[in-house]
C-alpha cells in the first residue's frame, strides 16, 4: 500500500528497472478506467490490456530507466505528474540514451494511492531538454 | 467560468479552433504549476511561458481539429481525460489528417473548473487508432 503518490511513483519505476510485472500492477488502481500510452504505441486502457502491455515490454527484460525534473500538481485526492524519463537502449554502437516525457497521474482511493494514467512520448532529440530552464521555480 | 471540466474542455478546443488566445488562457488555471507539451515539442510551464506557446500556435491561424473518443477519470476536485485529436493540416497535395493522443486534467478552484494539463503527443500514423476497441466499455 502506497500512502503517498511519490511513493507509488518510486515504485513504477523500480518495477520498469528490475521488469517485476507483479509490482507494475500493484502500483495501477485495479479498475476499468486506467489508461496507459507508451512512446510511440497505442492508447490501452483498463487492467487486462494495460496488464498486457507491461508484460510485452518486460518480455525484452529491465528497462534501463530515470526519471528527472518532475513537475508536481497536486490537487485533493489526485496527484500529477510530468517528468523526464531518461532511457538507456543497447544499441550495437554502444548504449544510447533517449529522453521522454511522461505524464504519471496518481489517485488516492480505499487501498491508497494508485496510478490511474501514464502517458509518454519521445521528447525533441535536437534540442537539450535537460538544460532548458523549464521549471518556473528556475526561472529568475 | 467553467462549472464541469466538459465546458472547460469545449472552451479549449473552441479557442483552437478560433485562435483565441484570450479564451485559450481563460481555460488554464492562473498560477505557476500549469505545464503544456505540444507534440514533437518541449515542456512548458508557468502562465506565461504557456501563452507565448499558445501565442506562437496561433500565429499561424486557426488549428482545424477533433477531439473524439475521450476517456474520463474522475476524482473529487480533478478530472482526467485522455482523447484523440484529429488535426488536419493543408499541405500542398490537399488536407492531410493525423491523430495525436492528449491528456488534458482539469482541477476544481474557487474560479470553477480550469485546465492545468495539457500532453499531446503523435499517435501512430500505420495503426487505425480510431478502429482500435481501446476503450473498456466497448470490448464483450
């Protein structure tokens, strides 16, 4: 049980590094209206298909995976999340490293906080996303 | 003011279609944490950085699009919808369609209902994502 959405969130992500699809579906609330879209895939929705989705990904083994500079915005019983996923690909030139942003939305219900949407896609590759100043608070 | 996150998301796609910018930022909610990424671009965040966005969209005229297929996640004060838009652009053969996925949250403030989400992302261009049975209730 996850009692706050940080929490759940450190928890998806060491599901994607150690491929443990038992701890990627405790994470997601178990209900027909979770949603998740994977860098350059489809929109599945509800357990069974979102279910199915992690297991053909954790099928290539652990994803090499970190996520940076989140954005928070909390609101009563919800929580979301954008962030930069840093992915790290075994390429036959040596490991490349691609960045996403995904868009973690958390809601807390009777058995505490859950993922109910994940939403990523390839972040612009030509540009420096990691050095943009994209975060108001480093604003001046 | 917006009272569902329905009206706020009509607004939205109102303003698309418009280019109002003035009702564009009358959707968002007015503070710091709001973030935007368009598709194939970088994170915004923070009201102003979300206007000039917005801004440089709009100088190119109105944007013709669809939102179809929504699906909705409720909480208390928050509401997810993760959707389908089909944007057509002139191109010099004719109008081209293409689809992206966008998640759009809306939280509840004392000024109604406000965006303070927005991720839209290519959808895949080989798939008839609108064929796809991707949503619960209609698989049997």
């Amino acid at each position: 049980m996850f009692t706050t959405p940080q929490e759940a969130e450190q928890a998806f992500y060491q599901a994607l590094r150690q491929a443990d699809l038992a701890l990627m579906m405790r994470v997601w609330a178990d209900d027909e209206d979770i949603v998740c879209i994977h860098p350059g895939g489809v929109r599945v929705a509800g357990h069974v298909a979102v279910h199915d989705a992690w297991q053909q990904i954790f099928n290539n083994g652990p994803v090499v995976i970190n996520p940076v500079q989140p954005l928070i915005m909390s609101s009563v019983m919800s929580s979301v999340h954008v962030l930069i996923e840093q992915i790290t690909v075994k390429m036959a030139q040596g490991p490349k490293t691609a960045n996403c942003y995904a868009t973690n939305v958390f809601h807390k219900g009777r058995s505490g906080w859950k993922m109910v949407m994940h939403h990523a896609s390839h972040a612009p590759q030509d540009v420096d996303i990691l050095g943009l100043e994209d975060r108001p608070d480093t604003l001046h």
